[in-house]
C-alpha cells in the first residue's frame, strides 16, 4: 500500500531533497510539489491526498494558514528549520515534525509513523465503516465503501474497483448507484462513478 502525497515548500531546492526523498520510498505516492499554499490546495480539490510533508514559513500563505483553510486535513510531516514551532505544530494534530536538513534514517522513521497511523485508521474504519453487499461468480462479498477507487459499466455488469481486487456485478449503474452514498460517491460520466472520499 502507497500513501498518495504532497510536498508544499517555497524553497526549490527543499522541494527537490524532500521529492527525491518520497520517490525513493516504496510506500509513498508523490502526486505534486508545489512552492505555495494556494496551488497545493488546488491540488488537493481533485486528488485524494493522505499525506502533506509542509514547510512551515511560506510567504503569503504559512503552513498553519494553509491548514486552517482545509476543511478536512490528511496527516501532516511539518518540514522546518526552525525548533520553535514543534509545539504550535502538534496543536495541528501532527504526525511528526522533522527539522531542516533532513536524514534519510529520521524520514524513513516519520513515513512508517504515517504508515501506522493510515494501517490504523482503515482497520477502524473497516470495523465500523459503511459497507455493500454484492452478488460475483455465485459468492456474496462484503465490500467497504472505503475500499471502492470506482465503478465502471461493463455491458450488463457493473465493475467494482476495490483497492484489492476487482468484481463484476450482475446490474446498471443507476441501480448499483442507489447503494452508494452521494456524500462519498460521484458519477462523472455515464459509464464511471468514483469515489472521491
């Protein structure tokens, strides 16, 4: 499993340490680097993020402003150079907080905590979470909302994308629509619903 992230940091040269580093990890994800807040949060209206490695001093916009204009907040590693704002960052619910220049050992550390935590929060989820039931190859299957990426029309089946596996379902995508709920589940084309929770 990959955790899907940012990287929001002014400074270039940052990006590029902080973007090499998550692309040599095997469990992250880099789905953009941007220099500001402003093009991060745009970012995050269309992506599913889970993760935010955020420098703290920006201009315009902080790390903390940043946050504060989220209205649902993925696990956040601060990145700065300064000690003083590790007890503001923990107020942010932080995962961890690493200190410029970063080491290889003490990222690797920071990623696994994040890792644990995400492990954590989907095996609660799955405990309480909502869920479907659905009829594939004679067999009747509990799926968790949480787990579908998408639905797509297959002819007379509905493909159900799960982040395990994938399950054909005698039915229309109007009907299969109904079990959804519209809050986490969007139809973006005649033949596609995604989930965009």
């Amino acid at each position: 499993m990959k955790l899907n992230c940012v990287v929001v940091d002014d400074s270039s040269i940052q990006r590029m340490i902080i973007t090499k580093l998550v692309n040599n990890h095997p469990n992250l994800h880099l789905i953009g680097d941007f220099s500001n807040a402003i093009e991060a949060k745009g970012c995050m209206t269309i992506h599913n993020v889970d993760l935010i490695f955020l420098d703290i001093e920006m201009p315009v916009i902080s790390g903390f402003d940043f946050l504060d204009g989220l209205k649902t907040k993925p696990q956040i590693i601060f990145i700065t150079s300064k000690a003083e704002y590790a007890m503001k960052a923990f107020d942010y619910d932080a995962t961890d907080y690493l200190q410029k220049p970063i080491a290889v050992d003490r990222f690797n550390a920071s990623v696994k905590r994040a890792m644990d935590l995400h492990l954590l929060k989907s095996e609660i989820h799955e405990e309480d979470g909502d869920h479907i039931f659905i009829k594939s190859n004679l067999k009747k299957l509990k799926i968790f909302t949480a787990k579908i990426k998408w639905i797509e029309a297959f002819g007379d089946y509905v493909k159900v994308v799960t982040e395990d596996d994938c399950n054909l379902v005698l039915s229309t995508m109007k009907s299969f629509e109904k079990d959804l709920s519209k809050d986490k589940f969007v139809r973006v084309h005649k033949s596609y619903i995604i989930n965009h929770y």
